[in-house]
C-alpha cells in the first residue's frame, strides 16, 4: 500500500488480530481489512455501519444480487480489488451456478432478472458519469424495480463508490483467488461488521 | 428496506467534524473537492473522479509538501466519501423526481 500506516501502523491488538486472522484462514490479511482496521474511529468503524447495513440490511434483494451490484460498480471503477472480491462473494452466494465474472462482462445479454438488469446498467451509468436523472430511474422502474429497491441498490453503490476509491487511492495489493475466497467466506458468514 | 441514513450522517459528521490530524477545512475541502492548493488539489481530483488513476508519485507528490501520512489518509478518505455522496444525492433527487413522492 502506498501509506506505511496503513501496512503497519497498527495497534498492538490490531495486529494479534492479524496474526490470529493469518493463523486460521492460512491467508494474507487483505487490504481492506488493514484500511478498516486502521484508526478504525475515524473511517473503519463508521464505514461498517453504512456498508452492513447496505450489504446485509433487509430488502428484497438477495445478498448474491448486492454482491454482485457491489463487483459491477468496482468494475465500472476499473477497480480489480474489489471486483475479484465481490464476485467471489456474488459466485459463493449464488448457488444456482450462475457464473458471475461472465454477467459482469456482458449484462446486456445475461441470464438475468429485468429489473436487476436495469438496476445494474444504471448504477454503472451513475457511478461512470457521476450522474443519473430521472429517465433514466424511469427505465429502471418500468423494468419492474420498486423505489425501494431502487434506494437498496443506490446504497450499495454508494459503499462501492467509497470502497474502490480507496483501495485504488491507497493501492491495494491484489492476491490470489485463494485469499479471496478466504474472505467471501467471512463476509457470507459474519457480514461487513 | 435497508436504511443507511443514519449510519451515512454519522460517518459524514465523524469524518469532516471530528478529530483529525488534518485541519476541518482541508477535509471538507477534500471532501467537496473544492479550493485546495497543489499538489492535493491534483490528487484529491483523481480519487474523486478516477481513483484508478492515482500514483506512488501523487501520494508522494503529497506528502513532500508537507502533509504526515496520517494526514493524506484523512484527506484521501474524505475525497473518496464526497464524491459517492455527490452521484447518491445525485441519484435520490432523480429518483424523487421520477416517482414524485417522499
């Protein structure tokens, strides 16, 4: 990471969690941990508080569909952390098969929902243009998404749109699938807390 | 429903009014991507509108200007939450304006 802080600039506590975290799922401690777990008061705790709620709340989208909201706008971001790690937790998730990295790389024609379809084309339009406006919600509702859905999914991207900033800001190292793995497994377990 | 309203007004209140070791003007400068001087104007720009795009030499472009490590985490942090607060007030105001409704 582009910070020495946020590499090792941990508290004494923070960093047995580490230690502990290696131990058990014999993984390096991803990057975004470290970020949340550094001065965690400041961005880490508060952070968690939006993105659980947004990832793990109640709505009537699924968590395989948020996850997979979270991995489109992080590839919309060109953002290759958070894209591999949420469709690691999208494909977990999912247990009907479907085959996540292939609905992140062609939407228009995937198997999927109306209404998710259009939700996902819009929030990829609102996070590469930094805008939306009212037709473009009105597509998304004719396609059968409610206002509540619609609100739902803008908080995942609003998390998303914060998340890979950072991890692109700050450079986060990138591992292997086995590490992501590791970590869709917690997230799928333990949420964003 | 997943409501995140809360937990929004919290980070935002936490983030540009609480401690810090950067100044409450610099972040909210970050945060708005408004008025800060070279190089951070250069970079706080790049993480709002294309974070992909920053580089060892504008973290470093940073920091030899003055600015702790400590400080350009601050002030990255708050570019980043700005700008998705921008697109989600942005995308609200068009969803309202859509449906019409509360």
């Amino acid at each position: 990471m582009r910070l020495r802080i946020l590499e090792s600039g941990h508290g004494f506590g923070t960093k047995a969690l580490f230690a502990l975290i290696r131990t058990v799922s014999r993984q390096p401690v991803l990057d975004v941990v470290k970020l949340a777990k550094y001065r965690a008061d400041f961005y880490g705790g508060p952070m968690q508080g939006v993105t659980h709620e947004a990832m793990r709340g109640p709505s009537t989208w699924s968590v395989g569909d948020r996850e997979l909201m979270a991995a489109f706008v992080a590839k919309t971001n060109q953002c290759e952390f958070c894209t591999k790690a949420h469709a690691a937790v999208a494909q977990r998730a999912y247990r009907d098969g479907k085959t996540v990295s292939a609905l992140l790389s062609d939407l228009e024609t995937a198997a999927i929902a109306e209404p998710l379809r259009a939700t996902l084309l819009m929030l990829g339009k609102l996070t590469r243009e930094h805008a939306v406006n009212a037709e473009d919600m009105r597509v998304v509702l004719a396609a059968g998404a409610s206002r509540q859905q619609i609100e739902d999914a803008l908080a995942v991207c609003f998390s998303f749109n914060v998340i890979s900033r950072l991890a692109d800001a700050f450079g986060f190292f990138v591992p292997g699938p086995e590490a992501f793995e590791a970590g869709a497994k917690y997230l799928l377990a333990r949420g964003y807390r | 429903m997943s409501d995140i309203r809360q937990a929004r007004k919290e980070l935002t209140s936490r983030i540009l009014e609480g401690d810090g070791k950067a100044s409450p003007s610099e972040r909210r400068a970050a945060f708005n991507n408004s008025g800060l001087a070279e190089p951070l104007g250069t970079l706080v720009d790049k993480v709002a509108r294309h974070a992909h795009g920053v580089t060892d030499e504008g973290i470093t472009a940073a920091r030899v200007s003055g600015l702790c490590e400590d400080q350009v985490f601050e002030i990255v942090v708050c570019a980043a939450i700005g700008q998705a607060t921008r697109q989600y007030d942005t995308a609200l105001a068009a969803l309202e304006a859509a449906t019409g409704k509360e």
